[in-house]
C-alpha cells in the first residue's frame, strides 16, 4: 500500500471539503492501492477541514505576496505530493504557478492547463467555445449586443457575471428595469456582466464529471439531476444519463482538459444544453465518490503515479444533503489561532441522525 501526502487548499469551503471526503472514503474502502496523509490549507482557524484532516495548516489569503512561498514551503517540509486546489479564487493562481511548484518542491499541482482554466472561468470565452465548436450551449450576449439578443429572447432572461461562480449575484430578470439593476450590482462587485437565455424547467438541470487522463482520454464520467439551494446541490439522482454524459465527455475532450472537470447543463427539446464549465473538482464529489467514481483518488493515480484508470460503472443512488457540525474543543481552536497548525485534531461529529 503506497502512502502519499497530499494539501487540499482553502478547507473552508464546500470544493475542498469534499474532496477530502473523497480522499477519506479511498482510504477506507483501501481499493485503490493508496492510502492519503491529508493536509490542509485555510486562512481562517474556523476552517472545518482544518479538523478533519491529519494536519491542518494556516496560510496567507492568495493574493497576499508571500502565499506561494508559503505553498512551496509546506510542501518541502511536508513532503507533498500533490496539491489539491479547494477554491475558484485559488485555481488559475497555482495552477499558473504549477511549473515553480514541482520544480522546487517535487509536488504536482492537480489541474487542468491554464488555457482550460481560463477558457472555463470566463463564462463568456465558455460560450465562444462552444459556439465555435458547434457545442449545444445557451445563447448568451455581452450588454453591448443586448438589443439583438433581446429580439430573439424574450424575458425572463439570466444575468450574471462572467468570472462568478455559485449563486453570487446571479438573476433571473423579467424586464429592462431589472435587466438594468442585475447589471449595476454585478459591475458594483467588481464583476463583468453576461446575460444568458433562461432555460426552462427546474428540475432538468445536471452536473456531469468528467476525468481526463494525461495523455487526454476519458477515465470517468458520472451524471446526476440535481436541485439547487443557494448555489449548490442540494438532491441528487444518480443515474445513467447516457446523452447527458456523452454530451460533457465531447465538451471535456474538445476543451482539451486534463485531471477533472465539470459540465453544467439544462435539457431542452430532449438534449443536453451546456450553460456553464467548471475546470476543477466538484462540490458533488463525494456524492460520486460514494456511487463508485472516486474523482480524486483517480486523478491522482493517473497525474502522480500514472496509473492507466478506466471507470465505466456506478451505482444509481438518491442523495439529500442536510447540515451537520463539527465540533472542536475550544482549547484546540485557540492553539490553532495561536500556532497556526493543528495535528491530529480532536474534532468530533457525533452520530445523532
């Protein structure tokens, strides 16, 4: 059995915490031949994932000047082998900075090309792509072309900024006045705005995952229909979507990705229409971890260990999230404040539903 130590960035957050779910569930189902040493990153001692991995760590915020020495000096004290990106505000950062980082430290940082990742972060260079590619996808215009965009569809329409990314300042407008004031909002935020065709039907929306080998083939792809609360799913089915995954796999392959990488689509007249690509692991990861494809765990032996990885089935599930704590003895968090590290942490979930 192979041990590796590998960060997960920013545990704070929903991305990263599961992927250190995901990362647990290979240890314990021990299928895969790899057993993970967990660190993980956070700016702020109230990180849950701090707790819940082997070794929690604080860093500098990602655009103060020292982080990626910080980075690079983790893993050489820690012996990385791989740095798992937890956070959108971390992706195009370290996997720009992916070269240095194996080049001083040995690990290799788990993304896709910087291309793939600025191609998907922009939503409107996401539409152009598809577009060119002749990608079935949802109309979407720049404010400059909004009067001939608003000619071939009427209202409601979605405004939303092009580099967001969960629910953050997304609109379903139903006139000029609203149109108007989605637009001011998302400028006011620093943010560009893009208005999209509002596709129809709140229960035919999918999240497809997508792993890309290194020499670019497709190791696994998993469907499931989901419900949104706030930006995330909230129900799951996990099925066999066969269109729908052969739809993101084309997208995947064509985008020339490489590790994981996520395809947002609505049906509409029978057929998948692509809204959104996400150029990283999902928040849905352990849901598929838990159906049979372990996202993570198999990205890692395919980059690191090179593994030749071919994932075809999963089990069709329901899932329904909830919330649940984790709890730390105050004694803890405020060593952690104080040190700025937690090993072995004495964190708790009890079993009570």
């Amino acid at each position: 059995m192979k041990k590796a130590n590998v960060l997960v960035t920013a545990s704070g957050g929903i991305v990263a915490q599961g992927i250190i779910k995901c990362l647990k569930i290979a240890n314990k189902q021990k299928k895969s031949g790899t057993t993970y040493k967990i660190f993980a990153t956070d700016i702020n001692a109230k990180a849950p994932g701090l707790y819940r991995a082997d070794v929690g760590i604080l860093v500098p915020p990602v655009t103060a000047p020292n982080y990626l020495n910080v980075i690079i000096k983790t893993c050489i004290e820690k012996k990385i082998e791989a740095i798992f990106i937890g956070s959108d505000e971390e992706l195009l950062p370290l996997t720009r900075a992916s070269q240095e980082i194996e080049k001083k430290t040995g690990a290799i940082v788990i993304s896709n090309p910087t291309s793939v990742v600025t191609k998907s972060g922009d939503k409107w260079k996401t539409y152009e792509f598809l577009k060119e590619n002749g990608l079935p996808c949802a109309d979407s215009s720049l404010p400059q072309d909004q009067d001939k965009f608003l000619k071939d569809h009427k209202f409601p329409i979605i405004v939303k900024p092009r580099e967001g990314h969960g629910s953050l300042h997304f609109y379903i407008v139903h006139n000029i006045k609203e149109r108007d004031n989605a637009e001011n909002a998302i400028r006011n935020a620093g943010w560009r705005p893009l208005l999209q065709e509002y596709l129809k039907g709140d229960d035919s929306e999918f999240t497809t995952g997508v792993t890309t080998s290194h020499d670019g083939k497709v190791m696994s792809s998993i469907s499931m229909n989901k419900t949104l609360k706030s930006g995330q799913t909230y129900k799951a089915f996990i099925d066999t979507y066969k269109d729908v995954r052969k739809s993101a796999e084309q997208v995947a392959l064509k985008i020339g990705a490489r590790g994981a990488i996520n395809i947002q689509a609505k049906m509409s007249s029978g057929k998948p229409k692509i809204f959104e690509i996400n150029a990283r692991f999902s928040a849905t990861s352990p849901l598929r971890a838990v159906a049979g494809i372990n996202e993570p765990d198999i990205v890692f032996r395919n980059m690191v260990l090179g593994e030749n990885i071919k994932m075809k089935e999963y089990k069709k599930l329901v899932c329904m999230r909830y919330w649940n704590e984790v709890y730390v003895p105050y004694s803890t968090y405020k060593k952690v404040q104080r040190d700025g590290k937690v090993e072995h942490s004495d964190s708790f979930i009890p079993d009570y539903f």
